[in-house]
C-alpha cells in the first residue's frame, strides 16, 4: 500500500523481455472520492521518441499513445504483454486532487515467458497453474479487505452522524417540551392588577 501525496504521482517500473506478461491490479483504498488516474507506459519508445521529436514527455507506447491508461478509477486491473524489450513503467496520479492524499493497494504479476512450452514437464506445467491460481487468490483477499476498509470507513461515518443528529434532536425536543411547559403555564397564571 502507498499514499500518493496531493498533487504528485507516484511512479514504478519493471524490466520486460519481448511476450513477458505483466498484471498490475489497483484499489484506491482511502482518501477524497475513492479515485485516481493509472496508466502503463514502455518508457523505451517514450526516451526514443522524445530524443528523435524533441517533443516534451508524452504518455506513449510502440503505437505512440499510452498502453494502458485510467481516468478517476477506484478500482482496476491491467495485463499487458511486452511487445519489446525495455523498461515498463506504471503511475498513479493524485494531480486532480489540491488537497487530499490517497491510499492505494496494488499487486504487481509478471510471467516470464519461456520459449518451447512443449518442452516443460506436466508436473512443472501445473505448478505454474497452482501459483498462478494462489496469486489469484491473494489478490481476491487483499481486494476483500480494502472494500472491508472501505465499507467499515462508511459505516462508521454514518453511525457517527446518526448519534449527532440524535444528539441534535435529543436538545431540540427538550427544549421545545420546556418552552411549551413555559408557555402552558403561563395560560394558568392568575394576573393580578396592583
């Protein structure tokens, strides 16, 4: 889990070989609307294309435009397949927010891609299948207690304004009964001329 500060991004990468596989999955787990931009990059095609165009920075990939790319999200999963050697780099951005920081929980996957799949033992074959599905439920486990989190957060914040507005009414309506028993009483007082 990360906090990325008001107005910053935060950003990581990782090192891929051609048809390597990366998942990164993401859960903004507090902070303002639940939201945050995310997107993937190959890095290697952005320095190239920076140093051939002299162009600032751009959020691109081989086709020139990013490979992945979220807009206030509070949730998401992204798989990309590396179509080229080089450095991967993915960002969540809080640079909409002036004020609020955010906490994301993110899980990064990654298969290496071996050549001649026909060559792998049964037994190594279905290894592989068993990590990739305990990943799966490590991830489902983490996702489980940030929405826990999250709909814990809620539930307080409304059993508070629930107990406050109790409160509230609890002083109105005494005094209401006080200003009625006030003014009923006032209907059965004797005025007396001096």
């Amino acid at each position: 889990m990360i906090e990325v500060p008001a107005a910053k991004k935060e950003c990581f990468f990782e090192d891929l070989h051609k048809n390597d596989k990366m998942t990164v999955t993401y859960q903004v787990g507090g902070g303002g609307h639940l939201d945050i931009d995310f997107w993937v990059r190959n890095t290697y095609t952005v320095l190239k294309a920076v140093i051939q165009n002299m162009t600032s920075r751009q959020l691109t990939g081989p086709d020139g435009h990013a490979l992945h790319k979220h807009i206030k999200r509070s949730t998401g999963t992204v798989s990309i397949t590396a179509e080229q050697d080089g450095r991967h780099e993915y960002c969540f951005s809080n640079q909409m927010s002036t004020v609020i920081d955010k906490l994301v929980s993110f899980n990064v996957h990654g298969v290496i891609f071996v050549d001649g799949d026909d060559t792998i033992a049964p037994i190594e074959r279905e290894i592989r299948a068993l990590a990739g599905g305990l990943l799966s439920v490590k991830d489902e486990q983490e996702y489980i207690v940030i929405r826990e989190r999250t709909h814990r957060n809620t539930a307080e914040s409304t059993n508070d304004r629930v107990k406050w507005w109790s409160v509230a009414q609890f002083i109105i309506l005494f005094s209401v009964v006080g200003w009625q028993v006030y003014y009923l009483k006032s209907f059965f007082e004797v005025k007396r001329a001096f």
